[in-house]
C-alpha cells in the first residue's frame, strides 16, 4: 500500500533523533552500568503480585478526609519490603500521585513512613478494603474524564490485585454530597484549577460539582492564559457538534492539511479523535492492550548492550568510547552527513565488520535519501539477518511499500522475533521497535490494534519526549484511518 503519511512520518523520526544529542554523554557516564536482574519498574510490573501482602495501610480520617494515603507493602523472601503509595483522591481527581519503594530493608521501610507526610500514623487495613479505595477513587474520577497518575499506570498499579470478581466489592464513597467536589492543592496553578473546572463543566455539567480553592475564583481572576481559553472555547464548540457534522468537517479540513491554521489544526485533531473512537471496539482494544504488554516487558538500560552492536554479549570487548561514538555518528546524522560519514570512517576502521558500522552506513543513506540506501538494504539484510536494527530497517521498507504481500501481513512481529534471547535493550533500540509496530498496524489497518497498542506502550518508561513523539506519530496514523473510513 501507499504510504500517503510519509513526510509527516521522516519528521517525527527526525525529531526524535534530535531529543538524542545527549546521549553520547549519558553513556560516558553510565557505561560501566550494567543490569544484571529486572529493573525495580519491571520486577513490580511481572512480579510483584505474586509477593505475599506484608501489611496495608491509610490514613485514620481518609473517609473524612475524602483523600486515601494508600500503602501496600509485599514481602520479598530475602525479609526486605517493596511498597507502593497511592495518594487517593475520593472526591473528583483519583490517584493523583503514585509512587513505590523497591526491595528495602523493614527499618528503612518504617523510616519512610515516618517522613511519607504530615500525617502522624496510618490504621492497618485489609488488602480488600485498600483496593477498593484505590480503584472506587479511579473508577469515580473516569467518570469525569480524569486520568491517574503517570506512574500508577505505568507501574504501581501491578502492585494491585487484578481488578476483577474475585476481590470482594466493597462501597467506597466518593464525591462530596452526591456531587464530584474539586479541592485545589498547594502547587495547583491557574492554569491547571480552570482545567479541572472546565472538564467538570464539561462531564458533569453546570450546577453539577462544588470546588474549594485557595489561590481566587478563577472564573473572576484577570491574569487567564489566552491559549487555555481558546482550547477550551474549540471544546465546547465541537463537542456539540453531531457525528454528521464532524464528517462533514473532517472532509472539509483535511484536503487543506498542509495550509490549516491553528485552530483548524486544532479541530482535526479533536474532530480525527472523536471519529476514531467510534471506530473501535473496547472489547478488542484491551485483548490487543495486554498482548503488546505482555510482549514489551524487558528492561530498558542506560547502558549500550554489546547487541546492540551486533557482538554476542561477552565474546569481545568494545570501548566504551566507541560505544559513545557510535551514538555520536547516530545523533550528528540528523545534521551533518558529511561529518557523520568522516566519523563512521573512524568506526569501520575500529570495527570493519561489525553490524553496526553497515547499521550507521544506511542510517547516513536514508537521511541523504539516498537511492543506494535500497539497494545496500537488500545487501546488508542478507549478510546480517539476525542483527536487529538492520532487521528492522528492512522490515520498514517492506512495510511501508506496495508491494507488501499477506504474508509479512498475517505476523505477528513480536519483540522477541526481533531481539531473539535479548532480556535489556538499549532506547534507541526500544524506539525503533516501537516506531516499527507503528507501521505495522499502518499497514494491516485494524483500528482497534492502534488503539491497544497507545495503551500498552504508556506502560513503557519512556522520556516525555519519546511519549510525545509517539502519540504525533499515532494521532497521523488515527487521521489517516478515519479519512480511509470516510472516504471508501
């Protein structure tokens, strides 16, 4: 099939490889770092539910309150505790702070308590009644369009049962007086107190919640953020718009692309969104959600693997000088080609046969759209089949061309296809995998597969960077298949 996104695509790659310019650095200073075991955020992520409950605990006057301190602590066999905090919002916001402690001794575990916050003591409380804290707080604050906190997601909530009928219902009250009750924090600027009132008035509806905030009404305040009322404004205005007058809007914008402004951008993007969520089915977006979950598992290192360079690990010993060069060539690219390939000349003189060298050699052609980057594609392929980033490159191209047949369709392309025997992968690796998924589900079209894979890989611990340049590239994907929809 034809590639119609592939400009906006090459930008998206090219900005990501900019956010890398420091990488070269960061591997001066973690290269004798080497993971020998799961990661704290991967071990809780495949092991911590089966740790046995060590204790369970909240704060005396949480109903009150209507915030949750929620601890949950599980016991390692080597006596130490690994514990995950969960800040609960009962009102209107959820969890809206989570973090954990990992594989700590009982003294320093008592020791974090005592400076966890002004709270003087906790009450031990069931795992049953601390799950259904957590999750009533989550379950209330969807309902209002809410998310939790980043690490809840990513992280601690694996520290948690499965949410399902084998743990005992238990009712949580939440909301203030049958309504949704929003309290300002001490670090809740403007901007973000007139967001959360403006999602209320938008999910709840007006005269429908109550708020508390010590920094001024903000619907009186002068000092407002033009920007945030325009967004605001646009969201009021197409979420009163039918789905036919979204179609016939979408269809209107999307021929202009190239030329909208800023608040058409706005609008298709809002508009591509809403469209696309009615394509999907819930049901088949969680079955897809947890297969690219359960096959991304694996630990992200700072360091460069000796794979990643195409050297079985321990069999030779590279620099880590040359590994820093290797990202060095990788990043200038982007730039300066020219200098890239003088650098890469240095490289190859190191390490003549190494797979990476024949890697940064097509990364430099594809940057200098190159037409021999096809044909040293072809080549490089068949002398290094097993090496990944090559592998990956080559699986692109087949991906991204018309000639792409059911077979290459019908796979799956798991992570460990690509990195056979690989338990750590290096981020430029993890980036180029997930970059590649991307175009697989462009490719195979199934809706309901991109949507499951934007849910899995915000498990991942990627940057912000990384997070953002993924959801550019998912948000052309999700547009693209909307336009095919409408448009067959």
């Amino acid at each position: 099939m034809k590639q119609p996104i592939q400009s906006s695509w090459n930008h998206v790659i090219f900005a990501f490889r900019k956010t890398l310019k420091n990488l070269p650095e960061m591997a001066k200073k973690n290269g004798s770092k080497v993971i020998q075991m799961l990661s704290p955020e991967n071990y809780i992520r495949k092991k911590a539910r089966s740790l046995p409950i060590y204790e369970c605990l909240v704060n005396p006057e949480w109903q009150e309150q209507g915030f949750a301190n929620v601890i949950i602590a599980r016991s390692h066999t080597n006596g130490n505790i690994t514990a995950c905090f969960y800040l609960v919002d009962l009102y209107c916001l959820g969890v809206k702070n989570s973090h954990y402690l990992f594989n700590v001794t009982p003294t320093d575990y008592k020791d974090k308590l005592g400076t966890h916050s002004d709270l003087e003591s906790y009450v031990q409380i069931s795992y049953k009644l601390a799950h259904n804290i957590v999750y009533a707080g989550l379950e209330f604050a969807e309902e209002f369009g809410f998310k939790p906190d980043k690490d809840f997601t990513s992280i601690t909530r694996f520290m948690l049962e499965e949410d399902t009928e084998d743990i005992e219902l238990i009712e949580i009250e939440c909301g203030k007086d049958g309504k949704p009750l929003f309290v300002s924090g001490p670090y809740d600027d403007q901007v973000k107190i007139k967001y959360t009132l403006a999602q209320l008035e938008r999910t709840a509806g007006k005269g429908n919640y109550d708020f508390i905030t010590e920094v001024g009404d903000p619907e009186l305040d002068d000092d407002t953020n033009d920007e945030w009322r325009e967004d605001d404004e646009y969201i009021d205005e197409l979420e009163g718009l039918t789905v036919k007058e979204k179609r016939v809007m979408f269809l209107e914008l999307i021929p202009r692309i190239d030329d909208l402004n800023r608040e058409e951008l706005y609008r298709l993007d809002y508009i591509s969104n809403s469209l696309f969520d009615r394509l999907t089915d819930p049901k088949l977006v969680h079955q897809y959600s947890d297969e690219f979950i359960d096959d991304m598992i694996v630990d992200i290192t700072d360091s460069i693997p000796d794979e990643m360079l195409g050297i079985r690990a321990g069999s030779a010993k590279i620099s880590e000088d040359m590994k820093s060069l290797f990202l060095t060539i990788y990043t200038e690219t982007v730039e300066n080609t020219k200098f890239a390939r003088k650098l890469l000349g240095k490289f190859k003189k190191d390490y003549p046969n190494l797979p990476a060298s024949y890697f940064l050699e097509l990364h430099i052609l594809k940057e200098e759209d190159s037409q021999q980057f096809h044909f040293k594609l072809q080549e490089y392929a068949a002398k290094f089949p097993d090496y990944s980033l090559i592998k990956l490159y080559w699986l692109g191209e087949k991906f991204s061309s018309d000639a792409v047949t059911e077979d290459y369709l019908h796979q799956t392309y798991s992570l460990q296809s690509i990195f056979s025997g690989r338990d750590e992968l290096y981020k430029l690796e993890m980036f180029h995998f997930l970059m590649f998924k991307l175009t697989v589900i462009l490719a195979k079209g199934d809706v309901n597969m991109l949507e499951g894979f934007c849910q899995a890989y915000l498990e991942l611990d990627l940057t912000d960077d990384e997070l953002d340049i993924l959801d550019e590239v998912a948000s052309i994907i999700k547009t693209q298949f909307v336009k095919n929809h409408l448009t067959k």
